[in-house]
C-alpha cells in the first residue's frame, strides 16, 4: 500500500511539472536560464505540495472521526490552499506586473475554489446518500430482514456497489430459506428415523416376550416368532447400515478400493441375489446383459448400488410386475439400468429422492412386510457412483414404473475418498 502511494505521488509530481513546463514554453518561450529556475520552482513546489497534502490526508482519513461529507470538503478546500500558495510562490517568477496579476490570479482562484467547493458538496451528498442506503440495508440484513435491497443507481462503481450488495443479499436469503429447510428435513429424518427404529424393535421385542413367557410353546409357532425376528433384525440391521454409511458420506470418510472389476458379473450376482425376494412378492428379475471389459470400480460399493436400486424397484412394483437390470458396454464406460413396472415417482418428488432427507409420503415408504424405511439408499447410491467419476439418473412415469441409470467410465477419475 505504501509503495503504491509513493507512485501516486512521483506520478503526481511529474505529471504536474511537465504540465507546467509545457505550457510556460507554449505560451512565453522563455530562455535556458529561464527555463532552469521554473523547473527549479515547479520540483520545489510540487514536492512541497504533495507532501502536504499526502500528511493532511492521511490525518483526516486515519483518524475516523469526520464524515464523509465534511472530509470530501476539506479535501477540496486543502487542495485550492495549496494551488494558492503555489500561486504565491510562483508568482515571483512568472509575473512581471506581481501588483497586478497576481490579485487578478487569486480571484480567480478564489471564484474556481469556491464553484469546486460547491460540487464537492453536491458530489459528497450523492455518495452520503448511496452509502447511507447501504448502511441502512446492512443493518436490516443484520436484524433478520433479508429481504433488504437498495436501489441500482449511479454508474459506475456505485452501481456496481449496489449491484454487488443485492446479489449478496440475495445468496445470503437463498442461504438462510435452504437452511431453514433443511433443519425441517433433517427433524423429518430423526423423526423418521426414530419411528423406524421403535417399530421392529417393538415388534421383536413383543414376540421374544411371548417366546420367553411361553406363551407361544408351540415349536412350530415358536420357529415362525424366531423368523420374524429374525427379519426384524435385519431391517434394523439395515436402516443402521444406511445411517452409517450416511455418516461416512458427511465425514468424507467412505474410501474406496479400486480395481479391475467386472461391473456384467456384479449384475447377474445381484439379480441372482434378488430373486428369492421378487419371487415372494411374485415378481421376476429378468437380465440383459452385455459382454464387455472391467472397469476400474469397488466391486463392493457397486455391488451395494445395485442391490439398493433392486430393492427398490421390487418393494415399489406390485404382484405379477416386473423388474429388469440391463448392463451394456459403451465407448467410455459400462452403462447400467434398472426398469420397473411399479407405481413411479410423482414429477415433484423425482428431483428430491437423491436428497438424503427427503422422506416420500408413507404409502411409499413402506416395505413389502409394512415395516417402514427411511429412504437414504438412494442418496448414498448417488454418492457411490459419482465418486467413481460416473453419473445416475432417474426417469418415471406415475403407475407405470420408473428408470434409474447409471454410468461407469472405464477409467476412474474418482479420489480414493470422498472430500469432507
């Protein structure tokens, strides 16, 4: 900052002898002995000049305690004193006639100095005026207000102000309304969560009572109450699955282990692994797939988003429906879908089933043994695939089924773990 001031000034100090000298040769001609002492003069008086007004400035600035209008004044004010003083020493040496010209000069002067002060007024108010707008709807912004704008006026760099000022605003809003909905997400979640968990536990625990008590010492009923525990427990195993792996996915802790993996083998594992859940809702898993070579993927995390996407398919597709998985190669990659004839996403929910908070409405939540989920397999699927370097997408149509799909480059671009 100061080596800047110190350019400003020699700018300043040979800007103004140049010009001095300019003119005095354009319209007096002086000799070389003339010449010599007015640039004397002028270096003299420039030097003395700046420094002056470098001091009274940084006084007035430094200080704090003026406004801007005053100091704007005074700025103004400062440099018509110092073109006076100029005046006077100069004077010697430029006037022939000093009785004469120089009075005639300091009129002058005095009349240019008092129509500047007058702009500097006018000039001062206008920047009060933008900046107290400011001020104004800062503090309301601080108070809670957002939504305080100021008026684009001006050119310039008060426009820009201005403009800069409402765009920051209006982020800041955007921020604040995201915010507010993602708390009321997020106590949806825990809420959801809650009612989740307490559900099979209830259930669990009410049927190892009546096992334990004996009141059901039938061993046959007793291995049915075992089984449905048994599942229980696996949903509950599940939903604490999904909140760890979400937990893992906020930390930026999920690393990966990649390797040549082929992503064909990975789909017919998975459909295989899948059938005898369709087959008790009646359904069937067909598969289409192509040959092609591996990519570099973790073979368990893509295992994981093929099993959430099946699993969702078939706990959202009715009796006799059907649920399809089609891998194929493409030039970059390995291409993966999974189609279902269930009952589809509503349009305004398809662009909020990635969000990890997102909670559909309870017919939709629902597995096919009533107990309810909370819906976060789509969100860490998501998560999955990006940071293998691909893409998912989702498409559906209400009561005709839905689309997801997938896309794996064949060379991973992907970090060993996603960035916190």
């Amino acid at each position: 900052m100061k080596d800047r001031s110190f350019i400003r000034a020699g700018l300043a100090v040979g800007i103004s002898i140049s010009i001095g000298v300019g003119l005095t040769y354009a319209l007096l001609n002086p000799d070389m002995g003339e010449a010599r002492s007015l640039l004397f003069y002028l270096l003299a008086g420039s030097l003395g000049s700046v420094l002056l007004v470098e001091v009274a400035l940084r006084r007035v600035y430094s200080s704090g305690r003026i406004a801007l209008k005053p100091a704007l004044i005074a700025a103004f004010a400062l440099v018509i004193l110092v073109g006076l003083a100029n005046t006077f020493f100069l004077s010697f040496f430029m006037f022939v006639n000093v009785s004469h010209d120089l009075p005639m000069l300091v009129a002058i002067l005095a009349f240019a100095g008092a129509v500047g002060i007058y702009m500097a007024d006018r000039l001062a108010d206008a920047l009060a005026r933008s900046l107290s707008r400011l001020a104004v709807a800062a503090r309301s912004i601080t108070s809670g207000d957002m939504s305080a704008r100021v008026e684009v006026s001006g050119t310039g760099e008060l426009k820009d102000v201005a403009v800069a000022f409402n765009e920051m605003a209006q982020n800041l809003d955007d921020a604040v309304t995201r915010q507010v909905e993602l708390e009321e997400e997020r106590k949806q979640l825990v809420a959801a969560i809650s009612h989740d968990l307490r559900t099979p536990l209830s259930s669990a625990r009410a049927m190892l009572e009546a096992v334990i008590d004996g009141v059901v010492d039938d061993p046959a009923e007793q291995t049915d109450y075992l089984g449905r525990i048994n599942r229980e427990v696996g949903i509950l195993t599940s939903l604490v699955d999904d909140l760890f792996q979400l937990s893992m996915l906020d930390a930026g802790a999920l690393r990966l282990d990649l390797e040549p993996t082929p992503v064909q083998q990975l789909v017919l594992d998975a459909a295989r692994g899948m059938e005898p859940t369709a087959r008790l809702k009646g359904l069937s898993i067909e598969t289409n797939v192509s040959g092609g070579g591996p990519v570099l993927a973790d073979g368990v995390r893509i295992q994981r988003v093929l099993m959430n996407l099946l699993q969702n398919a078939i706990r959202h597709t009715p009796a006799d429906g059907s649920v399809t998985v089609s891998a194929h190669e493409q030039t970059d990659g390995i291409v993966v879908e999974v189609t279902d004839t269930g009952s589809g996403i509503d349009p305004s929910d398809l662009p909020k089933i990635w969000n990890p908070f997102f909670r559909p409405e309870a017919s939709r939540s629902r597995t096919g043994d009533g107990s309810a989920r909370s819906g976060l397999g789509l969100a860490i699927t998501r998560a999955i695939v990006e940071i293998h370097g691909g893409e998912i997408t989702a498409s559906s149509t209400p009561g005709h089924g839905s689309k997801f799909r997938f896309t794996l480059p064949r060379q991973s671009n992907s970090p060993s773990s996603i960035p916190a």
